[in-house]
C-alpha cells in the first residue's frame, strides 16, 4: 500500500495526525490517541523506507 510513496509524504501525513491530535485532546481523547498511534506508526514507516532505498 505504501510502497509507492515516498518517506517525505509520510513524514508530512505523521506530522498532520500529531498537529490534529493536538487539536482534538481535550474533547475527543479516543480520537486522540488514535491520531497519536497513527502519526507514530507513519513516521516509523516513512524512516523505515528511507533507510531502505539508501
């Protein structure tokens, strides 16, 4: 699924999901820590793949 994007657009996705997270904290906090889990996991992917393609 995210073999053809390239680790700046995942880096930029994870930052997105940590700024809504952000957002989002105190009125939604399931949807909190589903945007935090996300933005980690995205940005784990996304170093993960650079380190690959060097």
């Amino acid at each position: 699924m995210f073999k053809n994007i390239a680790p700046i657009y995942l880096y930029m996705i994870s930052v997105v999901c940590f700024v809504i997270a952000n957002l989002v904290r105190e009125q939604f906090l399931i949807l909190y820590y589903i945007l935090l889990i996300t933005g980690v996991l995205l940005f784990v992917l996304g170093f993960k793949k650079r380190i690959n393609n060097k």
